[in-house]
C-alpha cells in the first residue's frame, strides 16, 4: 500500500512543490540541488558532498533497484561511499514501492526510515529542476502535514567538512608508495581508487597537521559546503607546496589547492550539478563527460603567474582544475572517481601514482 501522507517543498522564493511522504515522514530543511544520474542513488545519498542538502532526481523513477547490503562502519563499501546518508532529503517524481534486484536487501524507503531521511514523491522535478536552474541555487524546507513547519537552513553558513572529515588518522591499503589523504568529506571510491594501484593511502582529518608524516604524495579530497571555511587545511597546503612533493586534489580539493596557490573562489548561481557536464582539457581539443556537484568555483583570473588551468567547463567557461606549470601539482574540480557516474577520467589518478 501506498501511504497517504500529504508532503511538500517549500523553497525559499515562495514556490511550493506538493506530493506523498515515503521514507521516513518528518521535516527536513536545506540548499536545494538536483542529479542527472539515472541510477546510483545509494552513491549519491551517502556522498558527504551532499551534506546538508535536499537532493531532487531528475530521473523520474526512484526505488526500483532497492538498496544493496550494509556495510561495516570501518569498511571502504563497495556499494555506498560513506557510513550514512549525508543528504538531508530526496525528492523524485515518482517512486516504486515494487523493487526488485538480485543484490538487494531491502527498500529505499526501509532505508530512508531507518536513518530518519524524509523523501517526497509526486512532483514535477523537470519543472523544479528548470526552476532551479533559472533563478539559481536556492533554499527548501519539506513540510509534512499535520507536523511543524521547520525553519530554513544554509548549510554553506557553517563549516561543513568539519562536520563529515573523519576523526583520527587512519590507514587503507599497503604499498612502497605512501599518499596522505586529507579527508574533506571523501568519497569511498577515492580511497578505493588509490589502493587499487598499489599505494598505502594514510587518510587524516581536514585540519591535521600532514606535513608532519612522511609521505609521497598528497591527495584532497572532495568536500561539501563553502572552501572560504577550510582555512586551515589551506594553511598546511601552503607548507605541502613548499615541499615540492606531487600533489592532487578532486572538487573542493581543487578549491583548497587553488587557494593555497593564491587564487579565489566564488558562489557559482547554480552550481554543476550533473552526470553529464562536458569538460575540455587545456591545450587539446580533448572534452570529456564528468560527474560533478558543487556550488563555488575557482576564479581563473586570480591564478597566479606560475599555475593555469587544467581543464574548462565547455558550457559556461568555468574552471575545471588547475595545475602548476612546473611542479607536480594539479587538481580536478569534477569527479574522476565518479561513484555513481562516468568513469572517463578517471586515468587522472594513474598520472598521479605516475608523480609518485
């Protein structure tokens, strides 16, 4: 049976979305974004990035896979990209109570129930979806009937990577080569990337001191929220640039390299917010398809005279990652690990080991 709660999206302009409660039927509040994908919500909902927001799936049928098993707290899943859900909702046109996978242990909705994660089905997401991309990123609330209204809440106000960077040092993999990960909010697939080429990957907070451990090579991470609030790890960037040792970093990671570089960031009015988005590497006619979800950019034009862009954005011209014209240092603002999402860049981490 279908359940009959009454739901719905209120955005911060006024406009409201109405539809059913699946999932857990409570409030929610948070920055509005959308995902292209056409499967990967397990990926998506447990990916930090989407700390603090409410996550709209253009695709318009949700649940039909289920959900694949559960992981351990300490284990690098081969299914989810964190413990948790990160998303503070998730919002889809239609959903089916009728899943059905082989690999399946229980349903969207169980799922959703269980972490207390409200989603809301029976709206019109491609009218939301050109909404958002026309009047830029916005606010939300879902409101359940017959329960309180929530207030809003901007989750780029607060420090977000804080809030998902692990606690205590920890240690993934073996090899000759060692790589400090410093974890924004990282994604499981990063970690699964770097070990799968044969390095031991140290990963530690976002504010540890990692110039203090031998290593490599550095890696950072992606991340959620505004990089203006991660000064720290930029300061201990700035110390990793003056050592000379190859550096990496993926989305935020690009962000904090670039301001540790001397370059700034901005709010983007929507944010990149697909599995599709075309991105063209500097120098070549070469364009790939990316994965990407952010909401601030890097200002090529505040680069400094020895760093330039890797890779542009070939719909608005944005930056895409950096790179330092003589040393071993580049970024990526899109997601070359791509869990869930194409996998057409992921040669990126092959040229890191290659630094190495």
């Amino acid at each position: 049976m279908r359940p009959t709660v009454n739901a719905a999206l209120i955005l911060e302009d006024g406009t409201v979305f109405r539809g059913k409660s699946f999932g857990y039927p409570g409030p929610a509040a948070g920055e509005v974004v959308f995902n292209t994908a056409m499967t990967g919500y397990p990926e998506s909902l447990t990916d930090p990035s989407y700390e603090g927001q409410i996550l709209v799936t253009t695709y318009p049928i949700l649940g039909n896979y289920g959900v694949p098993p559960r992981q351990e707290k300490d284990d690098v899943s081969r299914y989810y990209e964190s413990d948790h859900i990160h998303a503070r909702a998730i919002i889809a046109q239609d959903y089916t109570y009728e899943h059905s996978h082989w690999q399946a242990d229980r349903s969207l909705a169980q799922w959703l129930e269980e972490e207390k994660i409200p989603g809301i089905y029976g709206i019109d997401t491609r009218a939301l979806t050109k909404l958002l991309r026309e009047k830029g990123s916005m606010l939300g609330k879902i409101v359940i009937d017959g329960q309180p209204e929530p207030e809003f809440y901007d989750p780029n106000a607060e420090n977000l990577v804080a809030k998902v960077s692990c606690r205590e040092v920890e240690t993934h993999g073996d090899g000759e080569k060692t790589v400090v990960l410093v974890d924004c909010g990282v994604k499981h697939n990063i970690i699964r990337c770097l070990t799968r080429r044969g390095v031991k990957v140290i990963r530690v907070p976002w504010n540890y001191d990692f110039t203090q451990i031998p290593y490599d090579g550095l890696f950072i991470s992606n991340g959620p929220g505004n990089p203006d609030m991660v000064d720290v790890t930029v300061e201990n960037l700035r110390k990793a640039i003056e050592l000379g040792k190859p550096i990496c970093g993926i989305c935020m990671g690009n962000q904090l390299l670039s301001k540790a570089a001397g370059a700034k960031t901005y709010k983007l009015k929507y944010g990149h917010r697909s599995h599709n988005q075309p991105v063209r590497r500097v120098g070549t006619d070469t364009c790939f398809v990316t994965s990407q979800n952010h909401g601030f950019a890097v200002d090529n034009a505040s680069l400094p005279a020895d760093w330039e862009p890797l890779f542009i954005n070939m719909n608005d011209g944005t930056n895409e990652g950096i790179r330092h014209k003589s040393k071993p240092f580049f970024s990526a603002q899109f997601h070359p690990e791509a869990s869930s999402g194409p996998k057409d860049t992921e040669f990126l981490f092959d040229e890191f080991i290659q630094m190495l």
